[in-house]
C-alpha cells in the first residue's frame, strides 16, 4: 500500500497530470484519434492554467488550514505533546551531515516553544523514513540532536521510528502513548496537514489538542487569475491536491470516520 500511494501520487499530481494529458493527447493528435487528442492536451492545458495561474492551490489549502484552529489560550494539564514528522531534509542530512529543515520547521521549532512552556511533558516524534528507497533516517531520528541543543533532556522525548505515513503515526503513536502511559496530548503539525492527522488519531482513539504550525495561506485568500507568482502557485496547488487526495482516499478506505473532521 505505501508504495502504491507513492507510485499514485507520482502520477497524480497536477503538474504529473497536466504534462501526461498534454503527452497523451499530442500523441493521439498525429494517430487517427485527433478529436480525442485535442481533448486531452486542453485538460492538461486547463490543469497547467488552473495551477499556475490562479489561486486555486492556496484558496483550498487555506480551507484546510482555517478548520482546525490553534487555541487561543495554552491549554492545561498537558502531558505530552506529539509532533509529526515531514520537516527535516533526510536526503542532504545522509550527505551532509548537520540539521537541515525544509518548509515544515515550524513543527518542531513549536514542539520545542512548547516543550519549554509545559516542561512536564514528553516530547513524542513519529516519524520514519518516508522515502521509497528506505535508505535514510527518519525525522524521530534526526530529532535527537535537535531537541538536546535547545536543552530538551533525552529522557523526555520518545521517538517512534517505524511510520512512514500519517497513518502509521497514528496507529504507532497510539501504542507508545499507551506504554507510557500518556494522554491529554497536544498534537503539532502543519495547520493543511491538521484535520487528516485528526481523523486518523480519532479513529485509533486518540483524542488531541490540535496545534497547528507552518501556515502556507494569508487566511485571507480568495479565487482570483494571480500572474505574479506562478511557481508558489503551483506548490501550493501540489500540496492542496495531495492533502484533499488523502483525505478522500482514507475516508474511502474506512481509514478515518469523516471525510473532512471537525
């Protein structure tokens, strides 16, 4: 299943399909299917436009990013507090050694603002080696020196080193809370990334305090042509289709209980 996923999505992304309709549909141009040709190339066409030259992308990421949000006030009695991992770049960290982050850093530098704030608490990373190769650590791993060079004792994080997507967090995370004896956790990731990560802890009868981090949207976005910034906009786009895809496909697959939780 996980390498199907990874294959799927190699595949299903927006700029993936826009570049394999255009192929397919020039490809039947110059067969005698010209008619259906013609069809395809202007869906990948459209799915080209749409991605790079509207807000579409940030517009339903910033309604993911609106449905969970991060309390007002620092909630009491927490007794850990659980970060996702997804920001640590484990491919330059093999060759290059050092910590390095990519656009998600803000998952653990508010597991650590956190950790300070209820020291307390466990510290929980799930995270392992998402990569289809398998060669690299993960981000539990190459937590290890991070939290000890902000003064976060060794004996307070616990690292879950196996998942390899969010549904293994899950499903994992719930096995090391019950060993320690843990509950009444915050759960940190990125804000899109919140409201998967919460059907998934739901379904394996985890019930967290949602903080989410690592905002990509103003809030404030509305469904407009936008020709200033084509790339972003195509990012943004990838990583709204791929979060919407998730959730589609783990409700469909009885995985979570709600297509869209609250």
């Amino acid at each position: 299943m996980f390498l199907a996923s990874k294959i799927f999505w190699l595949i299903a992304q927006p700029l993936s399909v826009a570049f394999f309709s255009i192929l397919f549909g020039v490809l039947l141009i110059f067969s005698r299917f010209r008619r259906s040709g013609g069809i395809f190339a202007s869906l990948g066409l459209l799915v080209l436009f749409l991605s790079l030259f509207t807000t579409a992308g940030p517009y339903f990421l910033q309604i993911l990013e609106d449905r969970f949000p991060r309390p007002l006030a620092p909630p009491a009695g927490i007794s850990c507090i659980i970060v996702l991992g997804g920001a640590f770049e484990n491919v330059v960290i093999a060759s290059r050694g050092g910590i390095e982050f990519n656009q998600a850093a803000d998952r653990f530098i508010e597991a650590v603002r956190l950790a300070k704030a209820y020291p307390a608490a466990r510290v929980l990373v799930s995270g392992g080696d998402g990569s289809i190769t398998g060669a690299y650590e993960g981000d539990a791993r190459a937590s290890q020196g991070f939290f000890g060079a902000f003064g976060i004792a060794a004996d307070r994080v616990i690292r879950e080193e196996a998942s390899r997507t969010t549904f293994e967090n899950a499903r994992y995370t719930r096995d090391l809370l019950a060993t320690n004896g843990l509950e009444r956790c915050a759960l940190v990731t990125s804000a899109y990334h919140m409201p998967r990560s919460i059907g998934l802890f739901r379904a394996n009868g985890i019930e967290v305090v949602p903080w989410p981090a690592d905002y990509r949207t103003s809030g404030k976005v509305r469904l407009v042509f936008d020709f200033t910034q084509p790339l972003l906009n195509a990012q943004l786009a990838t990583t709204a289709a791929k979060e919407w895809t998730g959730l589609l496909a783990y409700y469909l697959l009885g995985r979570t209980q709600t297509l869209l939780p609250e």
